[in-house]
C-alpha cells in the first residue's frame, strides 16, 4: 500500500496539479478569499430584496385601504396632516425627549 501511494507521488503530473490547484485556491483572482466575500455579499442582498419585497406588500396593503376605505383615510388624515373637522378643536401634545 505504501508504494502504491508513492508511485502517484513521485509523478510529474501530480505535482503539476496540486500546484495548479494551489495557484486557483490561493493567487488567482477568483481564489477562495473572494468567493466567500461574494458569496456573503450575495446572502446580505438576498436579505435585503426579501425585507424590501415584505415592505412594498405592506406597502401596498395600506395605500389599498387608503384608496377605497374611507374611515382608513380620514384616520390617516388626522394622525398625519393633523387635519380636523369644522366643529373640532385639535391639540398638538409634543413630548421632550430624555436624554
């Protein structure tokens, strides 16, 4: 068994390969160091695309109920634009922040 390794070790053509292989896993401009900070990068916006995907369906649910709720809008009216009815009197309470 022992000569049976040596024998593809003593060979040219394996050390032509490992240093082949060491040259890609080491020096080449797409070594292993890379491809691992791309394919982090890759995980970070795959996160970031399903977090904006889940914001827009938000999103949109709540421009929906704007569009066609009437109650929705008006609530939305008041807490926003701090808008009010003839007869109503509105107060801006403004808390200080702690520090």
């Amino acid at each position: 068994m022992k000569y049976f390794f040596l024998k593809y070790i003593n060979n040219r053509y394996f050390y032509t390969g490992l240093a082949f292989v060491i040259w890609l896993a080491f020096f080449d401009s797409d070594n292993l160091r890379e491809q691992m900070k791309l394919s982090n990068k890759i995980e970070r916006l795959n996160e970031k695309k399903h977090f904006y995907q889940s914001e827009i369906k938000k999103n949109k649910s709540s421009l929906n109920a704007l569009k066609y709720d009437t109650t929705q809008l008006e609530k939305y009216a008041r807490e926003k634009y701090f808008m009010k009815k003839d007869n109503e009197d509105v107060y801006v309470i403004i808390h200080k922040k702690e520090k």
